[in-house]
C-alpha cells in the first residue's frame, strides 16, 4: 500500500521512522507546506518530496493527513473525489456538520473511505459499542502543561468548559479527541480543558454514563519531543491503524 503524507511534523515523524521496515506499509510521498520539512522527510524514508498535489493523489493508495483542520477542508474532497481513502488525524475538522456531510457523501460516491484513529485516547471501543444502548452523557476533561498549551502560568486553571464542537474552534490544534470521542458516540460531548504546570502529561479522562452501566478512563500521554501539544500515542494509533489493513484477523472492535 502507497501512502502519501499531508504534514511532515510531529506525528508523520514518528510514523515514518517506526513504519521504514515494515513491508506492508510504503509511505512514499511526502507534502508539507514547509518544503525544507517534506524533504528531510523524504530523504529518510526515501521517498518523494511533493511539488504537486494531485500528481501525488494520483500516485498513492491512501493519504494520510497529520497537517492542520485546514488542510482536511483544502484536501479531503480532492482526494475522496479520486477514490483514495484518507486517514485524517485533524479530526476537529469533521465537527462541521456540514463539512462532514458534504465529504461523506463525496466518499460514498466515489468507493472512498475516510478512517478516523482512536489518537490520544483510550476507551473509545467501548464507547462505540454502547453508543446506541441509551448513553446518558459522556465527559472529557483534558488536563496539559502549559508548554502544550502555550500558556504561562504558576497554577491550574480552567481554560475551557462546553461542548466540543466548541472546544474544537477554541483550541483546533489541542482537542482533536473530542472530536474523536463525539463522532464515535454520535453525542456533542461535555469538555473541560485545564492547564496544569504540575503535569508533564497530555491527559485525558473519560468517563460514560448509560444504560450499559458506567466507564472511567485515563490516558496520560508523554507528548511528543517534537511538539509538546501531540502525544505520542496519537501516531501510533495511526501506525496500528495502518497496519490493521493488513489483519487477516481483526481485535478490538
Ligand atoms: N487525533 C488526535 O488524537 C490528534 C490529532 N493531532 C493533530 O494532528 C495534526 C498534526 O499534528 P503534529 O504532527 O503534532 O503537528 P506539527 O505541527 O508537528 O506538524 C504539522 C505539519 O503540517 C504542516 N502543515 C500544516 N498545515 C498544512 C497545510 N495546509 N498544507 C501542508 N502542510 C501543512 C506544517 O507545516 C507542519 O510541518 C494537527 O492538526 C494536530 O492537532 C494531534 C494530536 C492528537
Ligand atoms: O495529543 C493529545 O494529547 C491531544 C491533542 O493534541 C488533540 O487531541 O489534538
């Protein structure tokens, strides 16, 4: 499988390095809009440093996005258009209603598919498979540093408190997971951010509430060297996604 890559930062780094031995996986094409960033990229996975955008769409299996929310809404309708799948990482992109029907429809009508990964949260299986059993309510309070969220202060604060559609427009480049967590449960969730100089983690609590019964998760993330605002587990996630397409046999759903 080719893959071409939107963003050559934090996340396409650590993909790309963890992924340089595995057969099945060959990202060849690298865009950003840093080109100096595509083509150091490049030149590790030796692979193609892109000028081009729709040669690259043209020379790929799938692309994966690891950019920026704009560009899912400049790139994902060129790319489904031309029955590639997409892997978009920016997920708070998709919490346009409009944008997220009008690239669905685009998809379906072009045999393409859009994967969103879990990225830096657990439980989110789990919140899919009760999420039409009567889900009452669903939260997310995501505690960072102040290095993650660009902040200076001495002590905790509560930056943020609404719904995710919200938190997403308010810190697009931070909150990704509640986007993740309401398009997996089909729910506006409740989001509380808060900046904690007694951290050195990204974490993110979630906690469920339906007829199922009750869940509580905590995932506390080391942020990537490359940027403190992105976890790490967020690119593995897309790296266990990209190797699942080669799964004869599907865990964890
Ligand atoms: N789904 C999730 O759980 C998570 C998602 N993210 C999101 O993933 C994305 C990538 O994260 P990082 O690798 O940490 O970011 P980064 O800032 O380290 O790298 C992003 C790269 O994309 C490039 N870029 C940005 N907009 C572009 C555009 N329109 N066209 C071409 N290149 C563009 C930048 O020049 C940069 O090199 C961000 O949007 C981030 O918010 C981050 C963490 C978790
Ligand atoms: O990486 C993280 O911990 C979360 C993050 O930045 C996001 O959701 O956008």
């Amino acid at each position: 499988m080719k893959v071409g890559l939107i963003g050559c930062g934090a996340i396409a780094n650590i993909i790309v390095t963890s992924t340089l031995d595995d057969e099945n996986i060959e990202i060849t094409h690298f865009f950003d809009n840093d080109v100096e960033r595509a083509e150091n990229l490049a030149s590790i996975a030796n692979g193609i440093a892109v000028i081009d955008f729709d040669k690259m769409v043209r020379e790929v299996d799938l692309v994966l996005e690891c950019a920026s929310p704009s560009s899912v809404v400049e790139y994902a309708p060129k790319v489904l258009s031309s029955g590639r799948d997409m892997i978009i990482m920016s997920i708070g992109a998709l919490m346009d209603k409009e944008f997220y029907t009008s690239i669905s429809k685009i998809a379906k009508d072009n045999n393409s598919r859009v994967h969103l990964p879990s990225g830096a949260v657990v439980g989110l299986d789990g919140l899919k498979a009760v999420s039409n059993f009567n889900l009452h309510e669903v939260n997310l309070v995501t505690r960072k540093s102040p290095k993650s969220l660009g902040r200076e202060i001495d002590k905790e604060e509560v930056l943020f408190e609404g719904k995710a559609s919200d938190a997403v427009k308010e810190f697009p480049y931070n909150i990704n997971v509640a986007a993740t967590i309401s398009l997996a449960c089909n729910m506006d969730i409740n989001v509380k951010i808060i900046v904690d100089p007694n951290v050195d983690r990204n974490v993110h609590e979630i906690s469920a509430i339906g007829d199922f019964g009750e869940f509580k998760t905590t995932t506390m993330n080391y942020p990537c060297a490359a940027n403190p605002k992105t976890s790490m587990l967020a690119a593995l996630s897309a790296i266990n996604l990209l190797r699942s397409f080669n799964e004869t046999i599907s865990v964890g759903f």
